[in-house]
C-alpha cells in the first residue's frame, strides 16, 4: 500500500492551482494571423466547471468513460478535468488513426460519450454507430449548437454541479498502447499513479515555478506529454504554447519563447545535424568561429569537472557564446533552460552540445505503465549516458538473465507510479507484474554504484547472429539515425551470418548534394544510383566503427525511396518501428541479401 503526498488526484491538483494562480496565462494557441492567443487559469477554470455540469446531464456518473480523439489543445485538457471531477475515467485517443483502431478502444474501453476534433471524425463514427454499441453520444469539439462541446457547456452553466474529489486509487486515464503487434492494449493508471509521478518529477526540477513555460510538441494521448507537460504545468501554475505543427515548429517556439521542454532525442538530435549542415554549407570565418566555440565549450567542461579552468578557452568561448551560441539559443525562443527527454538516451556527444549552449538536456527513463517516468537525470544529479537515478517513492531493481552476466537484466519498477493493470487483460497483466507488485518492463538495463540506470537494450528485439553473439539493434539504430544523410533505419540480422541494414535517406539532404552533383533529385532514382547507395553505406561503417563490435556493423544494405510512417503501419504513433511489419514487407528484398 501506497502513502500518497497531497495532490493525491488530479482534480485537486487542478482546483489548487485556478485558485492559487487565477490570472497566469495557462494555455496558448496560435491564431489564424500566426500569432499566440493565451487563456488564463480562472478562464479555464469555468469552463472546466461548465463542461462538468453539461458531461453530468449528458448522461456521464462516476466510473463512466469519456473519450477523446483529437490532438492538443486547450479543450483536450478542459475535458480531462471535466472528467476527473466527475470521477469519470477518460480515454484519448491520437487523431490520425486507423479507423479500426478507435473502434477497438471505444469498445473495449466502453466510451459512453466522445469528444472528437473535426467533421469528418463525426462522419466516419457516426456512419458505423450500429458496430459501436455503448457509444451514446458523440460531440464535436470546435463550432456552436447542441452536438457540439460549446452546446455541452452552456447546458452545464445552467446546470452546474460540484467536483468529487476521486480516491488515488481510482483509475484516471485508460491509455491504449500502440504496440507493435495486435491490438493495443489499455494501460488503467490512476489519480494516484499520475499525481505521485507529478511530485517526485517536480522534486528532481524544484526550480520550476509559475513563471515557467513549456511547448506542446509530444501528443498527450501518450503519457509522457501528458504527465510531464500538462499535469506538471497544471501543478506548477506555468503555462504551455500549442505546436502550430511539425512544419512551423521553428517559428513556434521562438514565439512562445519556452523556459523547460518536454521533447524526445530526435528534437535535439534533427536540429544538431540541422545546425551542422548549415555551418559545412557556409565554411569560413563562420564554420571556424563554431569550430573554436565547441572546442573550447570542451575544454572548459573537462577542465571545470578537475575544478580548474583556462583563460584562453574562457575567452574563445565568450567570442563564440556572442557570435553563434547566442543565434541558436534565439532559434529556441532564447529563454529555453533545460529540456528533459525520453523514449531513448540522449547521444552523449549531443547532450554535451547543447549543455555547453547553456541548454541541458536531461535524460529519463519510463513506460505508458509506469506514469511514465521510472528515473530521471537532473540539474542535481546528472550522469551523461545514463536515464538517471529513480524518482522518489520508486524503487528499480535488475532481474539478471543469467549468472554470468550479474550487473545486467530485465529492469523490473516498484512504486506508486505502477499502473493498475490492463483493462480486460487479466492474463496480460500477470505476465508484465511480480507477486510483490513490480513492473517487468521488457528492457534491459544495468545499475552502477551510484544508483543511476543504463539501458542496454530490449529484450524482445535482442537477437543471436549465426556467431551466437547478441545484438541490440536499437542502439545501433539510433546512432545511424544520427547522420544528417539517414532518416530512418532498421537493423536486421537474426540467425544470419551478418547484419543488414535497411535505410531510408534523408531526402531534403541527398537533394541538395544530387543537385549539386548532376544527378537526378527523384527518391526512387536515386536510390538506384551506386555512388549515393556507397556515399551513406561507406558514412554509416565510419561512424559506427570504434562504437560496435565488427559483427554489429552492417554488411549489406537495402535503400528505401518510401520513408517508415503511421500511414503505412510501420511505425506506432509514438514512432516507434513495427520491427514484424518492415520484415513482412521488405521479406523478398531481405532474403535477396542472404541468398
């Protein structure tokens, strides 16, 4: 049993703060003239209450599920409080889905009321209304009339009713899991599982305050945004500005000018190569101001870790801090402090950049099952290729797979962040749970002597060569995707005598050298084109050589013209590669290497 700090449920943690912080701008959106419309906590506040009151007289008692289908905005959060305070359970779900796949969460998450972003959403559910038989209503969230969000909350300010405050026991949020096999399954988390996280995680960045700003760039229908973006905020008074979209990104965020971002290793990872190509492209005076920044950036970092320091690189990095540093702290609003990222660790080289910026970024470690943070890296205690030490009240332990390999195992979590279970999935949940309640989480780790966890793969997606040696190709998927010529990769090489590689280039990247080149810009010509397939292969060997062992290196490759996406399945809505689907689909060209 569990002792849960105060706000133990999410609608406590809400009220405190429309109370406490009434006039803090709380969410921002951008406007058709591309500017941010903000709306405080005492705006949002009403209209959590209104639509509290319209959700009762729809028909929604506690233990009810309330659905959603849209992506971030003000309103997605306005209804999950909404929910909250009738004890209801609420149930989000990403826009861009199959359709088959909302009618599998809507049933099996017996969504009695659903809130849904756009007409043709409405359309496409309400067309199948006679195969979704516990779906009452459904309601568009944007325009004015009685099927819409706006004609559910005039109804409940005529009609208001007071908030319950649940139990931490009482589930939440249902989030369904995009696996990468069969339907997803809905993760039950509770007021408590989110509330704790919220705490422990505002324990490791203490210095966080209602002046702080966050950007929306993560879905919160995932529970990283959503814990570590929307609850956190709600929390802290801050505020949060929508992602206009993945396009604009750029000019967004120096618009909404965030103090701490919640974002994953690709943000960071995309705009380091971005920042690269554009100094190889000027050369110069510009390139060696970078070059002679970043050295110096180093030099300072190691010296000051010896507690010692050197008047030549302080001043070559002040040069270089005024000249460049400074235009790339602007391109992040210019007020950015620390970002904090998850779904994979940082690259070491990477994370050093942007901390010698003055932009931290702290790696953490979690699961959809875990609320999701596990452990955390920062300003405080900070081990660079780490995901950092466990969050208070959590307790991560190593099952060893073997005697021989004693600092390494399946890393099992224990705490008040563990979920309740699968829903409908009795014989799932034992699976993934201990008899003493901790939560096996498919990955492996280690822990050093300092308590901080080091992710050494999944052990689903290990595999043995022909050689009977391991490989985890994750981990060299992410250094591939490093290089600026790569935008995605796949290793492959299960019971063969060597690794494959599947990659898709970067095309934006590979035009600019074929047009430079005289070749032809199309993806599927140049992918054909020997001189580009040995460009990328021959980058690829270089940078993984000295990191892998040569068994892990790649020997053959296979060049894509058509990228991995949502849209033809191969990744999950949280990008991750549907390892089954990519080898069903590219079978024939794969034996072919092997043949």
């Amino acid at each position: 049993m569990h002792i849960f700090e105060k706000p133990d449920n999410l609608v406590e943690l809400i009220e405190n703060s429309i109370e406490k912080y009434p006039d803090n701008a709380m969410f921002g959106t951008k406007n058709e003239e591309g500017e941010y419309d903000w709306v405080t906590y005492r705006e949002v506040g009403t209209r959590i209450d209104n639509l509290r009151g319209g959700l009762r007289q729809a028909g929604i008692e506690k233990g009810d599920a309330v659905g959603i289908i849209a992506s971030n905005r003000t309103e997605w959060a306005i209804a999950a409080y909404a929910t909250f305070g009738l004890g209801g359970r609420y149930i989000p779900m990403y826009e861009k889905e199959l359709v088959k796949v909302w009618k599998h969460i809507i049933n099996d998450g017996d969504i009695k009321l659903l809130l849904v972003a756009t007409q043709e959403i409405y359309d496409q559910l309400a067309a199948m209304q006679d195969e979704l038989p516990g779906l009452e209503k459904i309601y568009l969230i944007e325009g004015e009339g009685e099927n819409t969000m706006s004609g559910l909350e005039n109804v409940g300010a005529a009609s208001p009713v007071p908030s319950i405050r649940p139990k931490p026991e009482d589930i939440a949020v249902l989030i369904y899991t995009s696996g990468t096999t069969g339907n997803p399954k809905g993760v039950l988390l509770s007021h408590g599982n989110f509330t704790s996280n919220v705490l422990a995680g505002y324990k490791v960045f203490s210095e966080l305050n209602d002046s702080d700003r966050g950007f929306s760039i993560l879905p919160w229908a995932h529970s990283f945004g959503q814990t570590g973006e929307l609850y956190l905020y709600s929390h802290i008074g801050g505020s949060v500005g929508f992602m206009g979209d993945i396009t604009t990104l750029g000019d967004d965020m120096a618009k909404v000018q965030p103090t701490f971002l919640i974002a994953v290793p690709r943000v960071f990872n995309k705009i380091y190569a971005g920042l690269w190509a554009k100094i190889d492209e000027k050369g110069g005076l510009a390139k060696k101001m970078f070059v002679m920044g970043i050295e110096a950036a180093k030099k300072r970092r190691e010296l000051s870790e010896k507690g010692q320091s050197d008047f030549l690189a302080n001043i070559k990095f002040k040069i270089a801090d005024a000249v460049v540093f400074n235009k790339i702290r602007d391109r992040f609003g210019g007020r950015l402090k620390a970002a904090l990222t998850g779904s994979a660790t940082m690259n070491i080289e990477i994370g050093h950049f942007f901390s010698d910026l003055g932009i931290p970024v702290y790696d953490c470690y979690g699961l959809t099952e875990t609320s999701p943070a596990a452990t955390m890296n920062g300003p405080l205690a900070h081990k660079p290729g780490s995901v950092g030490r466990a969050i208070e009240h959590v307790r991560v332990d190593i099952d060893n797979l073997s005697p021989a390999e004693d600092d390494d195992g399946e890393i099992i979590i224990y705490g008040p962040n563990v979920m309740q279970g699968y829903h409908n999935k009795p014989e799932a949940t034992k699976e993934v749970m201990t008899e003493d309640g901790g939560f096996r989480t498919g990955d492996r780790g280690r822990l050093d002597k300092d308590g901080y966890l080091f992710i050494t793969g999944r052990i689903k997606e290990q595999y043995k060569l022909e050689n009977g040696k391991y490989v985890f190709p994750a981990a060299i998927e992410e250094e591939i995707k490093l290089h600026p010529l790569v935008e995605n990769t796949m290793i492959y090489g299960e019971g063969r005598a060597f690794n494959a590689c599947l990659v898709v280039p970067d095309f934006i990247v590979l035009e600019k050298y074929a047009a430079e080149n005289d070749l032809p810009t199309d993806p599927k010509a140049l992918v054909k084109r020997d001189e580009i397939k040995k460009l990328i292969s021959d980058e690829i060997t270089k940078l993984l050589k000295g990191k892998f062992g040569g068994y892990e290196i790649p020997k053959k490759y296979i060049y894509l013209s058509e990228s991995f996406t949502l849209e033809n399945g191969t990744l999950t809505q949280t990008m991750k590669l549907k390892r089954r689907i990519v080898l069903v689909q590219y079978k024939k060209k794969i034996e072919a290497l092997y043949s």
